[in-house]
C-alpha cells in the first residue's frame, strides 16, 4: 500500500511517498519552482544503517570513567529505556546539586529539525531551563561576528538575516552588484526551518536578465552559476577588506563620495577617510598597496570602483567573508564603502549580506514572525559566544573577553546536546575532543551515529521529522508547511521531547514540560499563535484545521519591492537606526572604547595569522577554504546517494588548480593527504582551473572518521576539514569562528587508504 503525507526539511518541502511501512521516495512539492537534488538521500538516510537503534551507554562511563575519561574509542552497551532515563535524571541531578547549573554546557548549537515544535535544541533548553538553568552559547557559527558587530554599527541584525532589499528591488534599480564571495547556487538549496519554494536561482537570474551586471570576488570561479555571467575576480582569501579600503581611496581621490548622504546619515567619516588616505599611519591605502595584498590588480580595483559610483550599485557579502580570523573588519569597511556610494536606503542600492548564502534572503515576502516553539527563559547567566566551546572546555574559572564583557568561564561538569554536531562545527577537533574529554558525563540525542553520538557516555536515539507530526517554518519564506507522520519511528527511537519529558517526570518536573499538552495540542496552539500574528498585520490565514488538512499556508508575496534603510535614508532624524548616534556608525565610539587593539572604532586592515600572506604559508603554501557542502546539509544525509555520488573512492572532494598539482605531482581523482600542525585528513583531489592558485577548497559535513576512534591526533580518513580549521575567535569584539583562516599542504597519501568506517555503527558489547 503507497501512502503520499506532506512534509518538510531545510532543504525544501516534499511528499512524502510511503510503501509497507517504508520511505520510498520524497517527492518535491508541487510548488517548488526549482527544487534541489538533496531530496534524493531522504530514503537513503531515513532507513540508514546509521541509524542509533536503541539507546547506549560507553563501557568505559558505566566502569566508572568520568572526567578525563577518553572518549570515542570505547564499545557501547545497549540499555533498556527506563535504564537510559534513569541515569540520564540521575547524573543531572547529581551534577546540579554538586556543581550547579552553569557547570551543565546544554547551548546545544545546531540545525536538527525544520520542524519547529519537535526542535530538539529548543526543546532542551526548555528542559534544562525549568530544571535551573545552564550554560548557553550565543550568536552562531554562520555569522557570529557579523552580528556582533552590525548592532554597533548599522542598529540591527536585519541586515544579515533578512529581512533585506529585495530582489525585485534590486531587479528593477541596479545596474551593478559587488559581490564578495559571490552567490554560490548550492547555498540556495537551503533554508533554516524549510521552504516551499527555492527561488533563489531564479530570482538572481531575473536581476540579471534585468540587466545588473554581477562581479564576483572570490578565489573560486564556482560562486556564480554561468547564467550570471559574472566577471570573476579571484580575490586572495581573507583579503577582502583590503580590496574595500582601496576601493574607498579611489572614491576619494576622484571626489566621487555621497557627501550629502555621509554628513546626514553617518558618523566618523573623516577618521576613516584619514585612514583610507594614510593620514593616521603614513600608509594610503592605495589599489597598488591593495594589490599586493589582495592578488587583485590595482586597475581592476580601480576600474570597479567608479564603476560603482556611476552606476546605481549593491554591494553584498557571503556570510563565509567574517567567518576568518578579523572577519569583522571587511564586512565593517563595506559598510562604510556603500555609505560613500550613498545608497544605502536607496531602491536596489546599499548594502546586505548573505544574499549569496541562503535561500530566502532578499525573497520578497511580507514582514512576518515564523511558527515557533515555545523558549523559556534560562535562569543561569553563564554564556560563551558559541565557537569559544573548546576554551570553556579548557580553562575553567578563566575569563573570556568578548564585545566589551569579561565572561567568566564555568567548569563544566556535564555536557547536554541534541540536535546539532560539534564534531561537524567546531574547528581543530583534536583540540576540542581533549576539552570534551574533561567532563564528567556527556548526553546526546540524535537520530544517527553521527561523530557526536559516537563521542557520548549516554546515547538516546531520537526520531526523525518523518517519524512524527510538526509544523515547518522560517521567517525567510512565504509558506508554513504541515508535516503529517509518515512512517513509525525506526528502531527504538523516541521523540526528543518525549525523551525529555520522561527525564523530567523523573525530576519531578513533567508537567511544567510539556504545559500537559501532548503533540496535536502543541501543534495546535503554536499555528493559533502565528495565526493571531498574522492578523494584527493584516493578513488572513486558514484555521488550524484546514490548514492541517490542506497540508500548507500561502502568505502571498507583496506587489511591490522592499528598500532596506529607506525612512532611515529619508529622514534619519525621525526615523534613527538603533544606534548610539541614530547613524551609520562608520566610526564607533563604543567599539572604541572596548579598547581592544585588534579592533579599534573603525574597520582597518588587520592580517590574520594564517594567510597566504603570513611567515608559516612557507611551510604550509595552501590556504585551505571549507564551504558548505552541495551534496547535504553539513554533516547531515551524508549517507546519502547525493553525497557518496560526489566523493571520490569514498573520501570528500578538494578542488586544487592544475598548476599546485602538477607542482606536487598530484592527478586528478587520487587520495591525498592535506596536513597542518594540527593533524591530517584524506581527501578525493579534483583538479579545476576555477579555483585560484595556491588556494584549495573542500566542502564540511564528510563524518569525521580518526583512522584510531577515540584518539585526538589521528589522520581522519574520511575527509573532515575541521581537523585542520584554526580554533581563535574572530577578535575579541566577536569571537566568531575563523574556519576560512587556514593553511596547509598537499601531498600523495601513502600507499592504500584504509576502508571509510564511520557509516556503519560502532562495536556494542553487553559485557
Ligand atoms: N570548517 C568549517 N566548519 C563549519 C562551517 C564552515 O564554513 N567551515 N560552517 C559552520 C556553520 S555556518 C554551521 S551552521 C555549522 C553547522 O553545524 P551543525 O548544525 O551542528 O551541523 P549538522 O550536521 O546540521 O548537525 C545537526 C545534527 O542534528 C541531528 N538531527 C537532525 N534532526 C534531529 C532531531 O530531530 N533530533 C535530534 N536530536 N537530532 C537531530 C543531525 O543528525 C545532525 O547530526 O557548522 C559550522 N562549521
Ligand atoms: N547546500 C547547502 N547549502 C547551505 C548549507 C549547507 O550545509 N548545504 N549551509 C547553510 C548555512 S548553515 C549557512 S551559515 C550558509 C553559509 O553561507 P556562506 O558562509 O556564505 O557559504 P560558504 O559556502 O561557506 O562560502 C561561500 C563562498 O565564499 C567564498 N570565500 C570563502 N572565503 C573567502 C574570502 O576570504 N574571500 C572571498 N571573497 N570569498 C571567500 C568561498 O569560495 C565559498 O564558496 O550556507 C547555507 N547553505
Ligand atoms: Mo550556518
């Protein structure tokens, strides 16, 4: 018997097709204009061997083995349910009577479900919150310094995530789009919470059949698909910022700047023009001192920056540019060039990023909040900026400065996680798997044996979307999505809110859980809210019912294009931007007063510490950028059809260009070693002209496998770039991730690579 349910996952709505009991096929909505391929791994993963069948413990945690104990390399031993709930409310228990709330890490970064009410990561916060509290992580690892920055700066995050001028908008009244880090397709895929349609493609294609001519700035030539037909400029990577401060030396040294626009709608010009000329350290940042740091040629640099002042210009960056060692610096300098430009809050004109790292952002839609779970507040003050997790791990009592706060570290006892991988974010993993290894008990829920799992004392196997009812939702797209359950959950899999509310119980806390609404009352109740938000704008959405029933809401685009900043640019005295100064502040004077030397208040030219501009690229000549993956959604359906299609004898691609192979005598579709003092991975080479020499790129997600589990310096077989990504914040303003800060180098792997392993469970022993 076939069986057709809707649902949904950040990478796209679909019909889920049923046969005894089996996903067969998840078929893509009918309104998706252009839906993406990662559909096909569904099945695939869904009924994976990978697959947690029940729940487990480490041998070595049972024995006794708490802080210190090494993780990943011991056999796991099957327990019942009751068993697992029990340890699980015993051990928090223990851990918060003994050591406190703050001393239980449950910040629990990452992207589990589209689904919002069975969110994993809000559920446990939810948990942990009315237990006492714990210690949270804050800001993320795809933008963190970014938006710990813009709200100095600009007054608001909208400008990262959306909502931003919108494509429509740009279509209709730009002639020019800088685009650093261009506007990679395989970004689109995507939306956080999931989407009815992917139009990001589409809608970038209308701009250019417009007529907006695209630049893309960016070491990889792969960042805009052929129909752009894009100029590729191939920048030298975490250069960026160079490039803007010559850029803004050439408006200068012509008198093209937005005077009007800079003395009524910002503050602190002058010192970055000082800077910009040299006047505040004898350097003028000229397009020849910009070339030699950039590789980009000074009469490129010149060309495109009157160019973009003689035409109405947008100016973009990926989201990848600030994740780098100084990343807040050129995004802050490209603030400060659209300024000079004069269009921020002009039609199709200004400044917004991300544009090419998301599918929804700059979609047109109506301003509206997304169907969400219900947070509750945490009662711990104890926070880290999320990418500080291996510092937490490792200097207990210490303090972490951080946007102009002293953060004092806590000693973490009992690390809580679901819904999100470590092991596939963090960067240096060697490093934080040896901080991970200090606390006492680690918890983690998830659906597979992903790296997390494996590195855990308390597996609990959760569910998957397919395997219950929910609700899919982002702010970033125009449609609210039913999920109906589709098969019964695989295994012994529970519900991750299910599995909390029984820990709980336990703790004597069930009912303030779960509010004593089961799944269909949540449901009801989260849709009813939204609902009423709708209306108070305006708009008119089914009831629950009928929307359950049609399996879908459409909120209906707006008919005319969205400006960003334009009250603000219209009159920024009635209209300020949350600011100190209501501007733009293209200096700040709370940024400055941090007294953080690493970033004074305004965007200067910082080096990071590994470039290909730095002492150490002698030994190490590649610089190593790690993207987001077009065959998954960072670690997840990587045992899928998708991803295994793309990997070359098992391990994940790299794209090197010719002339760095034939250097090292490299061929195309060989397994070579990529190393650093940090460790080693293999990898699949894929040798192509479109990334530029001396940098090499490989896509995130492949399952960290140490050719020895559970030891922190071993070669990852598989091909997992975070065993060579560097572990620094950003700067001390952000403390963002700088996984784009890395050098290497390449060489023929030795001999036969062993078997890929990490696909396939475990060992289990019932000793
Ligand atoms: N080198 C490098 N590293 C990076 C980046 C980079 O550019 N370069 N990018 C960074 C960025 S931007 C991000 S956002 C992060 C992403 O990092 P993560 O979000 O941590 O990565 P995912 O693999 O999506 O992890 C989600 C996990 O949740 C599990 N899961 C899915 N559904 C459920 C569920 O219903 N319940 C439970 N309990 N679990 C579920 C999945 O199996 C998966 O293991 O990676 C970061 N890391
Ligand atoms: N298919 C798919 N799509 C995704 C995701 C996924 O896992 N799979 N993840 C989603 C998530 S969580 C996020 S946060 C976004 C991330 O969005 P981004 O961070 O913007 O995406 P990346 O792919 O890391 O980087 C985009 C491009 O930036 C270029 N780049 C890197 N460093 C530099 C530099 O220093 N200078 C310049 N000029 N260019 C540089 C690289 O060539 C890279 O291809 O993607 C989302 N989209
Ligand atoms: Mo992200």
């Amino acid at each position: 018997m076939t069986e057709i349910k809707p649902q949904s996952s950040h990478w796209g709505a679909f019909e889920a097709v049923v046969r005894d009991g089996r996903l067969v096929e998840a078929r893509p909505f009918a309104r998706d204009p252009s839906p993406g391929a990662l559909l096909l791994s569904m099945p695939d993963a869904v009924h994976s061997a990978a697959r947690i069948d029940r729940p487990y413990v480490r041998e070595g945690w049972l024995k006794g083995g708490r802080r210190g104990s090494p993780r990943g390399g011991d056999a796991f031993v099957p327990v019942s349910w009751d068993q697992a709930i029990r340890l699980v409310a015993e051990e928090t228990a223990r851990v918060r009577a003994e050591h406190g709330h703050p001393s239980i890490l449950g910040g629990s970064y990452g992207w589990s479900s589209a689904g919002r009410y069975h969110h994993a990561r809000t559920q446990l916060h939810r948990f942990l919150g009315l237990g006492g509290g714990f210690t949270a992580q804050v800001t993320n690892y795809s933008y963190g310094a970014g938006m710990t920055l813009m709200p100095h700066i600009l007054g608001t995050n909208e400008v990262i995530q959306g909502r931003v001028t919108d494509w429509a908008d740009i279509a209709r009244h730009a002639k020019l789009m800088l685009c650093f880090g261009g506007l990679p397709a395989k970004n689109g895929l995507v939306t956080s919470g999931g989407m009815g349609a992917h139009e990001y493609l589409p809608l970038m294609q209308r701009a250019a059949e417009a007529g907006v001519r695209f630049v893309n700035i960016s070491p990889f030539r792969g960042d805009t698909e052929a129909v752009l037909g894009a100029e590729w400029v191939p920048i030298r990577p975490n250069s960026d910022a160079a490039m803007v401060f010559a850029m803004a030396h050439v408006i200068l040294d012509a008198g093209r700047e937005d005077r009007d626009f800079l003395a009524r709608c910002t503050v602190g010009f002058d010192r970055f023009a000082d800077y910009v000329l040299g006047r505040a350290d004898g350097i003028p940042k000229t397009p020849d001192w910009a070339a030699a740091l950039t590789d980009v040629p000074a009469a490129t640099i010149r060309r495109l920056a009157l160019e973009a002042a003689g035409a109405p210009t947008m100016t973009t960056a990926t989201w990848s540019i600030q994740r780098a060692e100084h990343g807040e610096q050129p995004w802050w300098a490209l603030v400060a060039f659209a300024a000079m430009l004069g269009g921020i809050g002009k039609p199709g004109q200004g400044i917004g990023f991300g544009y090419g790292s998301m599918n929804g952002m700059g979609t047109p839609r109506e301003e509206l909040p997304a169907v969400a779970g219900v947070p509750v507040r945490n009662p711990v003050g104890a926070y880290i900026p999320v990418a500080r997790i291996t510092e937490l791990l490792e200097r207990p009592g210490q303090i972490l400065q951080y946007n102009g706060r002293d953060l004092l570290l806590p000693d973490i006892r009992m690390i809580f996680w679901a819904g999100g991988n470590p092991f596939h974010h963090h960067q240096d993993l060697g490093r934080l798997l040896r901080g991970w290894n200090r606390a006492d008990t680690v918890v983690v829920q998830e659906p597979w044996w992903t790296s997390v799992a494996r590195h855990a004392d308390i597996v609990l196997p959760a569910t998957t979307t397919l395997e219950r009812n929910d609700i899919a939702s982002s702010s970033r797209d125009r449609f609210v999505r039913a999920m109906h359950q589709a098969i019964a959950p695989v295994g012994l899999a529970r519900n991750d809110v299910d599995i909390l509310a029984d820990v709980a119980d336990a703790l004597g806390y069930r009912s303030a859980f779960t509010e004593q609404r089961d799944e269909g009352a949540w449901l009801a109740h989260m849709y009813g809210t939204w609902r009423r938000a709708c209306a108070e704008r305006g708009i008119e959405v089914p009831d629950f019912a009928e929307f359950w029933e049609t399996g879908f809401v459409e909120v209906p685009a707006p008919a005319s294009g969205y400006t960003q900043f334009a009250e603000f640019r219209a009159d920024p005295d009635a209209n300020p931007l949350d600011t100190p100064s209501g501007k733009v502040e293209i200096f700040s004077s709370t940024i400055a007063a941090f007294g953080y030397e690493e970033v004074p208040g305004h965007a200067v030219w910082q080096a990071p510490r590994e470039w290909l501009g730095s002492p150490l690229a002698e030994r190490f000549p590649l610089h190593l950028l790690s993207f987001q993956p077009a065959t998954r959604l960072h670690g997840q359906l990587d045992v899928g059809r998708v991803a295994a299609a793309s990997k070359i004898k098992g391990r994940e691609p790299i794209l090197m260009h010719p002339e760095d192979a034939a250097a090292r005598g490299l061929s195309d579709g060989q397994v070579v070693r990529v190393f650093n003092d940090r460790g080693a991975i293999a990898a699949g080479l894929r040798v192509t002209s479109d990334i530029r020499r001396r940098v090499v790129a490989m896509a995130t997600g492949a399952w960290w496998n140490p050719a020895q589990a559970g030891d922190p310096g071993a070669p990852c077989i598989h091909g997992n770039p975070n065993v060579l990504t560097q572990d620094v914040g950003t700067s001390r303003l952000g403390q963002g991730s700088a996984a784009q800060s890395c050098l290497v180098e390449i060489a023929p792997w030795p001999g036969e690579p062993p078997p890929v392993t990490v696909h396939a469970p475990p060992p289990v022993t019932t000793a």
